[in-house]
C-alpha cells in the first residue's frame, strides 16, 4: 500500500513538473519569432528575395511584371493585372516594376512558374493559368471544376 502511494505521488510530480516545463518553453522560446513582414496585394518594386519567399510561404500566387518605361502595350496590359489582383487579394501578389528587361510570368508557392509573356493577357487567361498553380483556391477555382 505505501509502495502504491509513493509511486502515485511520484507520477503526479512528474506530470506537475511537465507541465512546468512546458509553460517555460513556451515561453521563453516563441517570445523571439518575428511576425512576417505584411506585403500588400500590389508593389511597384523589385521584391528582395526574402519577401518573395514570404509571399510563396503564406500560399500566395506572385505574378511578375516587369516592362521598360516607354512601353504603351503594358499600360493596357497592367490595367488587366491590376484588376484580376485586386480580385483576389489575399490569394496573389503583384510585383509590378519599371525595369530595363520584360517579364510576366506567376510563381506559384510549390515552385511553378508558368511564362505569361507570350499570351494575350485577359482574365480567363489569368484565371485558369492561376488556378493551376494556387496553393490557396478561392471559390472561383473550386466552383470552376463543377
């Protein structure tokens, strides 16, 4: 009976004192975790590296768009990719930057890039390209299927 009694208090320290340590741990260890820096739905600069992989991290599609300064064809272009970006805000990213070279292509957050350069740029262009790479699928990816 003594014996009994001694191992019964025994696991009941054993399980006060782990529960100790976990509150500890939790405490000082996720304490020093810096929040990720917010990216908002469209930017006119290059993104570091690092704020590429935060958007590709958090699931979101990051569409590139960069075209030379004096290009009249991208006015019309970036018009469109504003609008499917601002329609799905939360889900993609627009990178949109002035630069010597031209690029349009979405990098999905599994890696995927899909090259847009050549395609005439439209919402159901867009659409469809971008559901085949989104990790994060609005509604209108999932209802497109039925």
């Amino acid at each position: 009976m003594m014996k009994e009694r001694a191992m019964a208090v025994l696991i009941g320290l054993i399980m006060i004192f782990s529960v100790i340590g976990f509150a500890f741990n939790s405490a000082v260890f996720s304490s020093g975790k810096k929040p990720l820096p917010e990216i908002p739905t469209i930017v006119t600069k290059k993104l570091k590296p690092d704020e590429i992989l935060v958007v590709l991290q958090t699931g979101k599609v990051l569409i590139e768009d960069f075209y030379p300064e004096n290009c009249s064809k991208c006015l019309e272009r970036n018009a469109e990719l504003e609008k499917f970006a601002n329609s799905f805000d939360g889900f993609v990213v627009l990178e949109k930057v002035v630069a010597n070279e031209t690029l349009l292509q979405m990098i999905g957050a599994g890696g995927e890039i899909i090259d847009l350069s050549n395609k005439e740029i439209n919402r159901t262009v867009l659409l469809d390209n971008f559901c085949k790479i989104a990790m994060l699928q609005p509604q209108e990816c999932l209802l497109k299927e039925i």
